[in-house]
C-alpha cells in the first residue's frame, strides 16, 4: 500500500513544519515515509511544498502523482492539479475562490473553513496548516492520538498552552473531516508501534561525521549544505564541538585545515559556488598532506543558478579541483545509513591518507526527511593513521622528516608541538623535511609518494552493490542520491514485464577498475541514469574501464529523477527493441515556476 500527500502554499505558513510532522506521524505507526521539499530561492515569499510518501513496504524516492494535496493557498490548486493521481482529492481552504481553476472530473475538491476552525479552536491565523493537517489524517482514517502524541513531544519545550492549542487546532480540522464524510480514496491504519528515526541526508551526515570524531566544523551557509552547520551547532555543547559559521567559504576551509593540521578532525561543508571558491585551498592540504572532510551538496550549476533545486553536476569538478595531479577520495551516499556511515569512513580516509576526502551529496538527498532504523554505532570504527610518537633527540641544525619517503606513500606526522618533531609546512614543494625545495628529483620523489596513496586508497573502496534480478536484462547504473529512484523503478519496471537490476555506486574516486567492470557483467543492456545533461560517471567509467553505456537518461531541470519516468523510458526503449538515440533527455511534463507566480496568472 502507498500513498502519497503533499502539502502547499506560501512560504512562512508552516507548510515545512506540517510536512515533517506527518512524516513522523506514519512513522511512528509502523510506516515506511519520506517527506521531499520543494521551494524557490526567495528570501521571503514563493511557493513551497512537501510532498509526503507513506508505504507499508520499502521506498527510497518521491513520486510524480499525488492521491492528496493539501492546498493553504490558491497557487497550490493551480500548481498540484495536474500532478493529481485518479480518484485523488484536493483538500483547500475555503476562503480560496476554486471556481477560475480549470477542474478534473476524476479528483475530488474538498473546502476547508480553516480560519473558522482555528478560531473556534482558540488559535491563531498561523494554525491553518495544523488543522489542515488534522484534516489529511481523518480523510485516511489515521487515529489523532498518533499525532497527538508527537505534538506533544514537539512543543513540550514551549509549554502546557501551546501544546493545547495545537492540539486543538489539528482536532478540529480532524472532526469536521470527519463529520462531513470527507473520505480519501485509501485508508491508513497503525502497522505497529515500532519506533524509526526521522532524519535529513544533512542531518545523517552531521551525526556520522559526530560519530567519527570530528571535533571541528566550519562553514558559510550555502544552500542545501546549510543545514549541516545547523545540524553541527544543534549539538555543539553536547559532544564537545567546536563550529564556526565563518565570513565565507574561503575562511571555512582554512580553518577546516589549520584544525587537521593542529591535530583536530575537522570538516566544511558547501554547495558547488561555495567549493569553488575552495578549490585553492584545497590544493594547499593536498600538497601539506593535510586531511580534511568537505560535504558538496550539489545544486544545479554554474555560477549561483538555481539555489534550492537539484543536480548530479558537480562529480567532474570535485574530481579535478585545484591546479596539478594529488590524490583525493570522492565517497557518495544514496540514502541515510550511507550518508553515517560514509561520513565517518570520509574522515578515517582523510587521516590515514593525509589528504583531501570529498562527500558528495545533493539537494534531493540533503534535504529529504526518511524514516530508517537507528544507526549502529558500533560499526564505527576512528582510525587516525599514522602518528609520530616518542621521536629520538634531532641533531642540531635539522628538521624531523614530515614527509619522508615511504613506500606506501603516506609519512609519519606529528601534532603541532611534539618534542623533535619540528618541520616546516607550506604550500610550496619540499624536501623530506617541508622545507621549500626546486631540486627536480624531490619534486618527482614527491609525487610519486604522494601518487602511492591512490593505491591503497583503492583497497578501501566499496565495490558498487546490486539491487534487483540476477538474470537481468536490463542493468540501471547509478551513484549517490540516484540510489533513490533507481531501487523504486525496479518493482515498476517488474510489473511492465521488464527484467532490471541496479548496479549502485558509493565510493566513485580511487575506484579498482575490476571492481567496477564487475558490476555490468551478464547484462544485455547497461543504462546510466544521472542528475546532470553530459552523463559525468558514465564518462568516468568509460575513463576507467573502456565499458561503453548502452545509453544514458539524463536529467537537469532543477527536479530529481523520479522512479516513474525511468520505468517509463526503459519500457520505451524495450519497445523499440533497445535501438535509438543514445541521449535520452528527461523533463518536467508541466512547465511551472514556482519562483515567478505571476508568470501563470496567478
């Protein structure tokens, strides 16, 4: 059973508030749910939506159709008619005058007095979207007690009133559902009372990252890597952080390496306007052999472009950041357990190898709220490398060798202060010792040494997991937050009579070009499905190991791609006997802008 709601209207009418909540209310009932928002990049004002998807069975994604759209302005009739699945309901406050809008003799129109109900309630103008909330709950007939419960657990900080007069806000949108025979086409009853965690790829991120003992953070908000700052000061005092929200992203990443340097585990995080003003001194931990974490949630590019939206566009620019060859790992999570665990792995990688590690998610991913299971803690493990202790008497006149030429290619450090262990470190080329050197066989010794890193390094990469039938015809290619959709669109594709599995890739630089030829062994067809228009990991794996893609779906409008319209393609592409353009270019069917409402007339 799956079923999907979404709420919208204005900004600042609480519409990301009420979507979290209902996530956590089907949550705590035993569901599996997911709450994926969506916004314009306004300071103030737009339209804002959560769409919230509730199953009994496993999911991963949003979904194109919705079955009921809670509409606490008339934008939202307008914007989310479209998107109605058959036999869906529209439930929207009646001060909206709903008679210019075009209607669907398939979808059921329900008014709501929500200014009546929150006033006879003893609320206020700002508690509509709890009584519309309330109202979403009784068309499914999901029990109030549920959502009772968690508003008690959410306003408890604020006290006994403001818990009543939410409470009876959200009753009264439930009780004149109710009593009106208001009926969704589905009905939702409690599974269990099992409990899961509600959580942001950002927030999981922050946590893992807690977890793998980073002691410091730094970063400019930039959206959608900002709520990993807010997440790291939510818990500040708590663990014994130390977080800097700095002048810019410059700042952020200096700090990030004069703390690795001082012996701290230390972390920024941006998005791609953000990293590249990084890239610089990026480089200046590659060549001091520094490691440091960097989280880049992707949004679409270039240049500041489209701040709240999505895209897969920046692998090729984290790959090659900054001037010259040094090594660097690029680790990408596709759902919450990675986005922990991965971040923890990103550090222990940072230390061990001295170097620069890169997490690279995205706005679908950093901002969706998922139900999971808690995370196992013990499965993270802090290794820091190798660390000089103990160092013998320096004879005068002589510097301890910071970056002595190993055969593995990572050198003994020291922290900042150790008896003998005095060397310098710059940003220039050196001898064994850091000091500045032009010889030019030290400047191929050293990178050479530094090169070795990419060795081992490759050992410590996950090969791609396998989702899906093992006789497959059909093999889905992907990484990071496509994780999402392509696990979705395999029961859809099943059930058009399509054989499919996913080949799904987490760890995407140093990679074993075995490990990833493994993955497309057995396959008739291979499809890479990226959030980008120049397939990027399709080009890195052609880069690495000679396989060509059979073709590539491609999106970059802004929106993630949706489970829906892979299946839709690949059943197209089985159609015509798997012959045609190799490109396939993916797009919103409906046009709209969310940022510009005057644009539609409204």
């Amino acid at each position: 059973m799956d079923f999907v709601f979404k709420i919208a209207g204005q900004a600042g009418a609480g519409v990301m508030t009420t979507g979290r909540v209902m996530v956590k209310c089907f949550t705590r009932g035993g569901y599996n749910a997911l709450g994926y928002p969506e916004y314009p990049s306004l300071i103030r004002g737009g339209h804002n939506t959560v769409q919230v998807r509730v199953s009994d069975k496993p999911i991963h994604s949003p979904l194109q159709k919705n079955d009921l759209v809670l509409a606490l302005n008339k934008d939202a009739i307008f914007y989310h008619m479209g998107s109605m699945a058959s036999g869906g309901m529209i439930i929207y406050d009646e001060a909206i005058d709903a008679s210019k809008f075009t209607k669907r003799p398939d979808v059921q129109m329900h008014p709501l007095p929500l200014a009546k109900l929150t006033q006879a309630a003893g609320g206020t103008e700002q508690m509509k979207n709890t009584a519309a909330l309330g109202a979403a709950l009784a068309a499914v007939d999901y029990p109030f007690s549920v959502l009772e419960g968690i508003m008690r657990d959410e306003f408890k900080r604020k006290g006994e009133e403001v818990i009543k007069q939410n409470v009876d806000a959200a009753k009264s949108g439930y009780d004149y559902v109710k009593g009106n025979g208001v009926r969704a086409s589905k009905t939702m009853k409690p599974l269990s009372d099992s409990r899961k965690m509600v959580i942001t790829g950002n927030e999981a991120i922050a946590l893992g990252a807690i977890r793998g003992g980073m002691k410091f953070y730094a970063a400019y908000p930039m959206t959608p890597a900002s709520t990993i700052l807010h997440s790291m000061i939510d818990n500040e005092r708590r663990f014994g952080l130390v977080v800097k929200q700095t002048e810019d992203e410059i700042a952020a990443i200096h700090y990030a390496i004069g703390a690795s340097f001082a012996g701290v585990r230390a972390m920024t995080g941006t998005s791609g306007g953000g990293f590249a003003l990084m890239t610089e001194a990026l480089g200046l931990a590659g060549m001091s052999e520094t490691g440091i974490v960097v989280a880049v949630a992707q949004r679409p590019g270039p240049s500041t472009c489209l701040p709240t939206w999505t895209e897969q566009g920046d692998l090729r620019c984290v790959l090659h950041a900054s001037q010259g060859d040094f090594p660097r790992a690029v680790l990408a999570p596709g759902d919450m357990q990675e986005c922990f665990f991965l971040a923890g792995k990103a550090l222990n990688l940072a230390e061990k190898y001295q170097t620069p590690v890169i997490i690279l998610t995205d706005k679908n991913l950093a901002e969706t709220a998922f139900s999971t299971e808690k995370f196992d803690q013990s499965k993270v493990k802090i290794e820091r490398g190798k660390i000089a202790k103990g160092l013998p008497q320096l004879a005068k006149m002589t510097r301890w060798k910071r970056y002595a030429l190993s055969e593995d290619g990572v050198s003994e450090r020291v922290f900042p202060g150790t008896p003998n262990g005095m060397h310098v470190t710059s940003s220039y080329e050196h001898d064994e010792t850091g000091f500045s050197s032009e010889s030019f066989a030290m400047r191929k010794a050293q990178v050479d040494k530094r090169a070795k890193k990419l060795e081992a390094m490759a050992k410590e990469m996950e090969r791609p997991k396998i989702y899906g039938a093992k006789d497959a015809e059909v093999t889905l290619v992907g990484w990071g937050s496509m994780k999402m959709a392509g696990l979705d669109a395999l029961p859809m594709l099943e059930a058009k009579g399509i054989k499919a599995r996913f080949a799904h890739f987490t760890h995407l630089f140093p990679l074993d070009p075995k490990d990833m030829k493994s993955a497309f062994r057995g396959s008739k067809v291979l499809i890479m499905v990226e959030n980008n228009p120049t397939a990027q990991f399709a080009g890195l794996v052609r880069e690495q190991t000679g396989i060509e893609m059979d073709f590539h779906l491609l999106k970059y409008d802004g929106r993630p791609v949706f489970p829906e319209q892979i299946a839709e393609e690949v059943a197209k592409l089985k159609a015509a006997g798997y012959q045609g353009p190799k490109e396939i270019r993916m797009v919103e069917k409906e046009d709209l802008e969310y940022y510009n409402p005057q644009r539609h007339g409204l």
